[in-house]
C-alpha cells in the first residue's frame, strides 16, 4: 500500500469512529491519533474512548453503527 493510501485508510478509520460520538447511547467521547506513533508499538493509528459504564462499551462493540464502522473501514486493512 502506497504511503497516500494509507492515509486515506487512516483518515477514513478516523472519520467513520469519530463519527459515532452521537450515534451511540453511552459513548462520551472517541478519538482516533493517527499522528506519531510510541516507539514500542507498530500501531499506525490509536483509538481512545470513554463510556459511560461497561454496559455502554460492551453496547458500542455490538452497536449497528460501530459494526458497520469496522467492516467497511477497518477489518478490511487489519494485518496480524
């Protein structure tokens, strides 16, 4: 992948999470830091979150809107 669309993955991934703050009960606030990077980790990108209660995150990872999020942004590029 080509440094260009790898951004454009990134900026993709960035939108679409970002994009549920309103959508999804419990969810107070997302964040997606697709600058620099932590020496230890080979991450390109991190996901900081805060809900409400437990109860809302294990609601967000099932949620319709975060499902569709995943699939189309971010499970197709995902390397393990």
């Amino acid at each position: 992948m080509s440094d260009s669309e790898k951004e454009s993955v990134k900026k993709g991934i960035k939108e679409g999470l970002e994009g549920l703050k309103e959508k999804i009960p419990g969810l107070i606030d997302i964040k997606v830091n697709t600058e620099g990077r932590l020496a230890s980790s080979t991450a390109d990108l991190m996901l900081d979150s805060t809900f409400e209660s437990t109860e809302a995150l294990k609601g967000y990872s099932k949620h319709p809107e975060h499902v569709a999020v995943a699939d189309t942004f971010i499970r197709p590029y995902i390397q393990i």
